[in-house]
C-alpha cells in the first residue's frame, strides 16, 4: 500500500531524531571549522555586549556644556599602539580625544563629533547649527546584550552571521553535534561514468553533486561507490555501509534486476515505506538497517532519484541533528495542474517569480531539463490545482 508522501518526511524526522539522540556525541570544535555545524546546546554571551563604554564617533568626549578644555591632544602617529585603549579622566567643562570604538574616559557625559566642532588653540567648541546634546554618539556597556544573554539557540545550523556573532563575542570553541555521516552506493550496469553514452547506456547523472547537496545540508558524506547489478555485491556493501545514513540509487522497481529493493525489505529493522504515493520519486524504499543506520533506497531514473533526494535526506539529516522538521515555503500556483489519474502526490519543478510559480517543461521521471531550470518544486496534491491557489514548495539548492 502506498504511504502518503507527508506521512513519510514526518516518520522519517521521527526515526532519524531517535537515532540521533542515541548515537550523538557533542564535539568541541573551533569556531572557524564551525560553520554549517548544528549546535549542541545554546551559546551565552561571556561579555555584556559592547562590553566597554566607547565612543560611536570620532570626535570629543566632553563633560558639561561647552565650550570645553582640551586635556589632550590627537595621537598623531599610532605606530603598533592600540590608541583605542588609551583613556584619561575628565571633568565639567573638559574634553578628551576619541576615535570611534575608543574607551571613553571616566566622566564622559556625551561625544560631539570631529566635523561638528573647531578647536581654537586648546579649547573645543560646537559649530552653530550642531549643538551639544548630552549622552549622543556614546555605545553603552552591555546596550545589546547582558552578559550570559543567549547568542546562539541549542540546534541552530550555524551560518557565517552566526559565526560573526560569537566571534565578536570572544568565542573560541563550540559544542556542535557531530554530523551525520553517508555512504552512497550508485547502481546499475547500464551507467556509464564518463564520455557520449550510447544506445543502451546513460550517463551517471547522480555522483558529481548528490555528495556536495548533501554536504550542503550538513551532512559529512564518508563514502560513494559504483555497484554493479549484482545481488550479493549489493547485500554486501549494504552490510557494511558505515554511514548513520545509506543511500542507494537504482534497483529500487520490482523488476527481475530491481536487487534494492528485495535486499532493503530482507534486512530493515523497520520499513517506513516502499511505496510513496509520489511523482516523480517512486519507487523510493525508507526504512532502518541494523546498528541504528536509516536507508533511502532512491529510483534509478534521473529526475525521480533528484525529488527523493531533495524531499527526504534533508529530513533525515535535521531529525538526527536535533533540528524541526524542515519546512515547505509558500506560493501560488501561476497554471492550473491536472489531478493526478493515479491519486499521487507531485512534486513539480517550477521557477520563481516573487511567490508565483510556473511550472517547467521536461518534468518526467527520466527528464532533467526541467530541474535544472526550476527554483523549485511545487507539491502539488492528489487532486490537483487551480491557478492563483497556494501551494507549499521544497527549495531547490
């Protein structure tokens, strides 16, 4: 019987978050190997943020209202100095050298800014049309942030602004979950790895990027290999994937020469489905190997092994690292879509334009043309849609 194809992604975040509970180990990692790594728990601040009071200008600390003394002259040469640390005290009436992100001396009740002011001889006074207003152009201790204030939630995939966050913050080392490992297996003695294929022959239309799409989710892919049709061949390797995750395409049908799926259904713990009520991905076969590994057995032909890929391994790899389920975007239909004769779910690609979108030509299971001129593709339901309803959408990377 065929499982809904919703049903699925839920049951396989599910299996996957159990997996990855009871296999995950937290690692310490520095922060500049950090990036696109899950979060194992919140990050703290250990500063208030800014953790000094300094000046937002450059220009002049100054006490009271003007005219002030200046106590100090500019620096004019820094050499290897850091100028921003040097400080002083001052009083009513005086006035101190700032640059911007300079320690303000102890007493600064405001900063007037450089071009807002002339210096006559030792005294600073405020042009005309700029006067003085106490407390302007100064950052604050801890403004933005208390100390200990939370930067980083617990499962956050960590991109480069989080990455500029922690560092501006002093953090050196992060605990991340360790990712979720892969190994691939491409089957099929019609495959051809390189050059023109011929009558009977296709080209590997999987290999040079199913491994970087799913480093891009997070994924650390620790093996792929070509197998040929052969039963024992395949049981073999599939006994003894190492990955959390093991990947196959082809032989997933119910052919003669189909080995997958016959090996999957012999050796899952647990089969979560081996028929999707999904087009283009059927035959896909999910389910859970021995020694907490979980399997996607994807179709051979080309755009059907891409729509399984893309609807279902980044499910996989949020449930293991502890992240929501990842979700569907929003958008409207630009084209009514036929039901499907079948009572299957589709997954149509089609480009963006603002949130509309319009489905591609080059859409069946064994075309690419389509996907590679989409921005995404459109689950459309069992019985179709009209134009200008909205659909839900699986991003394309």
């Amino acid at each position: 019987m065929k499982r809904d194809w919703l049903d699925v992604r839920e049951a396989l975040h599910g299996l996957a978050r159990d997996i990855g509970r009871s296999v995950d180990r937290p690692e310490d990692v520095r922060l500049e190997d950090a990036l696109g790594a899950t979060t194992s728990r919140a990050i703290a601040t250990p500063i208030p943020v800014p953790h000094f009071d300094s000046s937002a200008m450059d220009g002049f600390a100054v006490a009271g209202p003007g005219p002030w003394r200046l106590l100090s002259g500019p620096v004019r040469s820094s050499g290897e100095r850091n100028i921003h640390r040097r400080t002083g005290q001052i009083g009513v009436g005086e006035a101190w050298p700032v640059l911007t992100g300079s320690v303000l001396p102890e007493g600064t009740e405001g900063v007037v800014r450089a071009e807002h002011t002339e210096t006559l001889g030792a005294t600073v006074r405020c042009l005309p049309d700029h006067p003085y207003a106490p407390g302007r152009d100064m950052r604050r201790r801890g403004e933005e942030m208390a100390q200990g204030a939370e930067l980083v939630a617990e499962a956050t995939v960590l991109g480069p602004r989080h990455i500029a966050l922690l560092s501006a913050c002093g953090i050196d080392i992060v605990s991340v979950h360790r990712p979720m490992t892969v190994s691939m297996a491409f089957t099929g003695n019609e495959v051809i790895a390189s050059g023109v294929p011929q009558p009977g022959e296709v080209r590997d239309a999987f290999s040079a990027q199913f491994p970087h799409l799913l480093r891009s989710w997070g994924a650390n892919v620790t093996e792929r290999t070509r197998l040929h049709d052969d039963h024992d061949v395949i049981r073999e390797w599939v006994s003894w994937a190492s990955g959390d995750l093991v990947i196959l395409t082809g032989g997933s049908g119910s052919s003669s020469q189909d080995f997958v799926r016959r090996i999957l259904e012999q050796m899952c713990t647990e089969l979560i489905a081996t028929s999707i009520a999904v087009r283009p991905g059927h035959p896909t076969i999910v389910g859970r190997l021995p020694g907490d590994r979980i399997v996607l057995g994807l179709p051979g032909n080309p755009l059907a092994a891409h729509t399984s890929l893309y609807g279902l391994a980044p499910v996989a790899l949020a449930g293991f690292l502890g992240r929501v389920l990842p979700p569907l975007l929003p958008a409207v239909l630009g084209r009514d879509m036929p039901a499907s004769h079948k009572g299957n779910t589709s997954l149509v690609p089609c480009t963006l334009d603002g949130d509309v979108v319009l489905p591609c030509p080059g859409t069946q299971a064994h075309m690419l043309s389509g996907l590679a001129a989409a921005d995404v593709l459109a689950v459309v339901p069992p019985d179709g849609a009209d134009s200008g309803e909205r659909v839900s959408c699986l991003p394309l990377g």
